[in-house]
C-alpha cells in the first residue's frame, strides 16, 4: 500500500504550494484532481504518515528559514482606511520590497477576474503568479511588506502566499464608507448601478472577517488590528508598535517620509480615474490629520446618498466592532 502512495506522489503528483502542512492538498496531474491528506491517510500505515509528517515539518521549517528574506508581512484592510499612507510610510525605507494591491489589480484589472467589468486589463496575472511572485526570494531586501484590501480574495483565501505575517487596519465605516462613496462621485460623475454594485463590494468587511477568522483560526497567528483613527491620533506609538508585533525593523522615516514615492506601483494607476483614489495619499508625509477643509455645506450637499450606503454601514458596524475588540491597546 505504502509502495502505491510513494508511486503516486513522486510519479503523478505536484504538491501545492500553501501554509503548513504541504501535504494537506496533493495534485495527481495525470488525473487533474486533489488529494487531500485525510485520504491519503487511509492509503498507508500510519507509520508512513507519521514519517510524512515529520519529513514535511522538517521541509517547512528550512524553507522559511532559507527564504531571502524571512520576515514578509501584509497588510489588509478597506478602501478609505490611511492604508495607502500606511504603505507609503513602509515605502519609505529602501530595504523593503514593498507590493501595492496585488490581489486587488488581478481581481478588479486581471485577465482572469470573476465577473464582466467595465475597467480595463491592467495586467495578465492570475491569483496563483501573484501568491508565486510573493513567495519569491528577494536578495538584498531585508523584509516584505504587501498592501492589500480582503476583498480582493473573495473565494481565494485558501491560495494565500505562505510566511507572511497577516495584519489587518480597520476604521469606523461610517467614515470609510462615506468617503469612498464620495471619492467615487466625484470620479466618475455618473455612478452607475454597476459602479456602485462595485463600491458596495468593496466596502462590505465581511471578507474582511472570514479572512481575519482564517488567519487566527485556521493559521494560528494572534490577531495583529489597529485602528485608522489611532493611527492618526498616535502615529510613533502605532507604528512603532506593529513593527514590534510584525518584526519589521522601525524607522523615523516611517513617521516623515518623502510624499509621491509610487515608483512601485502599476503606471496606469497614475492616470485618471484611479489615480483620484489616491490623490491625498500620495501627496501625503505624515499621517497627522488633512487641514484641508472636508468641503463646504454647498459642496456636501452635492452628495444625495442612497440608502442602500447606509444599509452597507449598517451591516459592516458589527465586524467592525468585534476587530476593533481584538486591535491594539494603548497606556
């Protein structure tokens, strides 16, 4: 029986690439279906599996430690949460390969993305190249540091790049939703039923939490949340605090830094209508609070806010109360 699995294994199969344990999932490629380890399991003694086991953590352990470099962390949040000023504050120390919204690019400009959409391709990277690009070896950097939003993995949590610390910046969404729904507005003049279908999506937190569950569930990592408004009132002690939590090294650069540093980025997202997104972002140093006045009463009232925004902040108050329970404590 032994002898049939290790035929199949080293024979037929590709084992994919994903969070400890590697053999949770095994790929037969001559009959193009998985295996899962409970399977397996019942092919072999339990002498063998327990030698698989023990091999496979083995395998794992060395892995990490070899990979260049070690620590690799990302960031997922909502739209409207600072996480664009968050990214270009890690941005700001040249020793990290930072990555903006990969899995949000593919999702939204991608060549295989899940639905008819009216934005264009962007690029020709599916789920899998992006977790395979994460996962590469970068020599001479001495961390990782992804920016994404949760809804960008919508039914694709199980592909997520393995060794990263997974982190999570939330903010009140009656203040994130609003503000997309008003960045969006102004954008694109008309918001269509589909735009707006779009901008509910990508507000809803629900991902948000079935991610934040997988994490601290399925891959045992202590919950690391904090909160956008605290990032603005508390800056050092916030941002020194997650480096300590994520073993990101800190740096003053990190409170000060120079604003437009995009070079990173997908050009086009430096073009109308995107780069409306991002604007304030991109020219921002710091993250102490816009003296930019929010707009007159005249200019606000231009906004007629449909219900169903308000039903979306309704829904996500909840998730956002529970992640704000788990997120950091301050003196």
């Amino acid at each position: 029986m032994s002898r049939y699995f290790t035929d199949r294994v080293t024979d037929h199969c590709d084992i994919i690439n994903q969070p400890f344990p590697f053999t949770t999932r095994v790929y037969e490629s001559s009959n193009k279906q998985f295996w899962s380890f409970a399977s397996i399991c019942k092919l072999v003694r339990p002498s063998v599996v327990l030698c698989i086991l023990s091999f496979e953590a083995i395998l794992n352990i060395n892995m990490l430690k070899s990979r260049n470099p070690s620590t690799r962390v990302i960031l997922w949040s909502q739209p409207r949460s600072r996480s664009t000023a968050f990214e270009l504050s890690m941005a700001s120390e040249p020793t990290f390969e930072v990555f903006h919204e990969p899995y949000v690019i593919v999702d939204l400009y991608g060549k295989d993305r899940k639905e008819p959409s009216i934005f264009p391709l962007l690029t020709t990277d599916n789920y899998a190249e992006v977790t395979q690009k994460l996962e590469m070896d970068f020599p001479g950097k001495s961390a990782i540091f992804v920016k994404d939003f949760a809804w960008g993995m919508r039914n694709t949590i199980s592909i997520l790049p393995s060794g990263y610390t997974h982190t999570f910046l939330i903010r009140d969404p009656e203040k994130s939703v609003i503000s997309h729904y008003k960045v969006n507005k102004r954008s694109y003049k008309d918001l269509t039923p589909d735009l707006l279908t779009d901008l509910i999506h990508q507000c809803d937190m629900k991902t948000t939490l079935e991610l934040y569950k997988y994490v601290t569930q399925e891959l045992h990592q202590k919950p690391i949340i904090f909160d956008a408004d605290d990032l603005v009132e508390r800056p050092r002690e916030v941002v020194e605090k997650y480096c300590a939590e994520t073993g990101l090294p800190f740096k003053e650069s990190m409170l000060h830094w120079e604003p437009g540093n995009t070079s990173f980025w997908n050009s086009r997202l430096s073009k109308p209508p995107f780069i409306n997104f991002f604007a304030d972002a991109i020219s921002s140093s710091s993250f102490l609070s816009s003296t930019k006045p929010s707009g007159s009463p005249k200019g606000d009232e231009m906004f007629d806010i449909p219900e169903v925004i308000f039903d979306l902040i309704k829904s996500n108050k909840p998730i956002y109360e529970e992640m704000k329970k788990a997120s950091f404590k301050y003196k």
